[in-house]
C-alpha cells in the first residue's frame, strides 16, 4: 500500500505529522512511523521504502539545481521595538545559564536559507501558532513568541510516583530534567523526614528556556531548536524573525552549542551542497503526511544512593 501525500481526514484522537523523506535515516522513518501505531492502516515497509528512495533522488536533484542555497544567508538588526525585550531576556538567570559556553549575538535571520535537523513537524502545533498571532504579528508579540521570557502555557503534572520513582507528563514536548542542586534544610519547606536533615537535593522538572536559537558555522545557520514555531512563522508569510544566534568559530564552539542531531551529521549541515531547509516542508516531492496520535511527554525521575565506609 503506498501511503497518500495527505492521509485521511484527521479526529478527535489523531494528528498529522508532516515528514521530511530525504535527509532521515531509512531505519529511523521506518521507526518513528512505526510508533504511530496506525494498525492496519500503517503503510508496507517496501511502500515507505519507495517514497524514502523519491526524497533521496530529490535531495539529489536539488544538491545540483540548488547548490549554495543555504549559504551566506542575511542577518539583520533587532528593530528597536524588540531591544527592551532582549534586555530582559538577557537578564535571566535561566537563559545565561543554558548559553554560556559561546558567545551569543541577537538578530532577524533569514527563514528561506534556515537549515534545519528536525525532519517532522505536527501541523496541530504549527496551526494553532498561526491561530494564536494576528498575521502580521506586532514586533512585540514577535519577539515574545520567538524569543519567551517565561515558560509555555502548558499542561503539567505529576502522574506516578512509586517510592524514590517519579513520572511527569506534559503536553509540551520540550519537558525535561533540568538541574540538581544540594541546598539547605532551612532553605526549602518541607514536610516530616526520618531523622535530622542536613542537607536536601533538589532535582528540578520543568521546561527549556525555549529559544529560537541557531547556531552559525561555516556560512551557515542550523537550527538548533524552535522548528515549529520557524514553520508556522514562514506560513504566516514572515522570512525574517528574531533569534538567538551562537556563532562558532571552532568545531570545539561547535560542540558546545549545537545538539547531539547537528554534530552527528554535520557533514549534512554544514558541508553538503544543499542541506534540508525549512522551505523543504512546502515541496510536495520531499513530504509525506501520516496520521498520527496524540503525543504526550513522560519524564521519570529515578533516585539511587550508595552507603559506604571509606578512610578520608
């Protein structure tokens, strides 16, 4: 069975997941369409097989038709309407501490030569960002959704907890582990312990700073994250948005601030003729829609200690 271009109409309990065939490892398309957990619906191996091949002859395409297409791209100045936005933000202390291994710049890049290292996008979350901003929105509101000072309006809360196990869910899928800390008993309230604390771990849950953030390496910017927010941004007509930009000027820079996808195919990003582009989501030839279900982030938190003796 050869799956549609565009699957059937989407219910209450599915979404549609906008997939890039070409850049994407076989085995990991074959993968993630396999946790769709469509049935019987769920297209043949050899049919994904055969639309993954026409992305491939694309891509090839393009890298001749297309070379240079993602370099040199144009960056410009913040407007002075976002400066008082960006002052705050660089303000916080959650920002500067997710951003202070390379140096950081702030600019309007251009979302037409945007590489990009994430190949599916849910098209719910991108339309309802197109729902929630007046087309054109207000440098104000631009710079608020690109560049937030606080943490989404999103669904969170604790669903398990067995013992020293903890289970939260969101329906933000940027929920993580963010930090541990050692502090004081007098710092924190807290409820009755087994003894006398002396000190306390806290482990923090909660969200990213949730930049649009690129990283800018050999005449390119690759995004680091923020890709379906750059999507609904170029469907609401805009090619330029503000962004936080890390500049690298060594593959060691390099390894500080991209994501494990950018560095272990960086060759793709930053070398190929032409790379996967955020425009790449609108060529009918690279595409393929599924129906998918609703999705939901699950982070446990596990805690193991050791007791020991030891001459010190």
């Amino acid at each position: 069975m050869k799956p549609p271009r565009h699957p059937t109409p989407r219910t209450e309990n599915t979404t549609e997941e906008l997939c890039l065939m070409g850049p994407r490892h076989l085995d990991e398309l074959l993968d993630l369409v396999a946790s769709f957990g469509l049935g019987d619906a769920t297209p043949s191996r050899s049919a994904l097989v055969a639309r993954w091949r026409e992305g491939v002859a694309e891509y090839a395409r393009l890298a001749v038709t297309e070379a240079g297409a993602a370099d040199a791209p144009t960056i410009r100045p913040l407007p002075k309407a976002m400066a008082r936005h960006v002052a705050r933000l660089s303000e916080l202390d959650g920002v500067n501490r997710t951003f202070d291994t390379v140096p950081v710049a702030f600019g309007l890049i251009e979302l037409d030569k945007l590489v990009i290292s994430q190949y599916s996008m849910t098209r719910a979350v991108v339309e309802r960002i197109c729902a929630a901003h007046p087309t054109p929105p207000s440098p104000k509101r631009l710079a608020e959704l690109c560049l937030p000072l606080q943490a989404p309006a999103a669904d969170f809360k604790l669903v398990g907890q067995n013992g020293r196990e903890f289970t939260f869910a969101s329906d933000a899928h940027d929920m993580r582990f963010l930090d541990a800390q050692v502090v004081s008993p007098t710092r924190v309230q807290m409820g009755p312990v087994m003894g006398h604390a002396q000190a306390v771990v806290a482990l923090s849950v909660g969200f990213s700073a949730n930049l649009l953030n690129v990283v800018r390496y050999n005449g390119r910017l690759v995004l680091n994250n923020g890709h379906h927010r750059a999507l609904a941004l170029r469907a609401m007509g805009l090619r330029y948005v503000p962004c936080l930009i890390q500049p690298c000027a060594s593959s060691t820079d390099l390894e500080q601030a991209a994501t494990s996808e950018i560095l272990g195919n960086a060759d793709l990003y930053f070398e190929s003729p032409r790379p996967p582009l955020l425009r790449d989501f609108e060529h009918p030839g690279l595409t393929q829609a599924f129906l998918a279900p609703h999705m939901r982030r699950l982070l446990t938190v596990k805690i193991e200690t050791q007791r020991r003796l030891l001459a010190i």
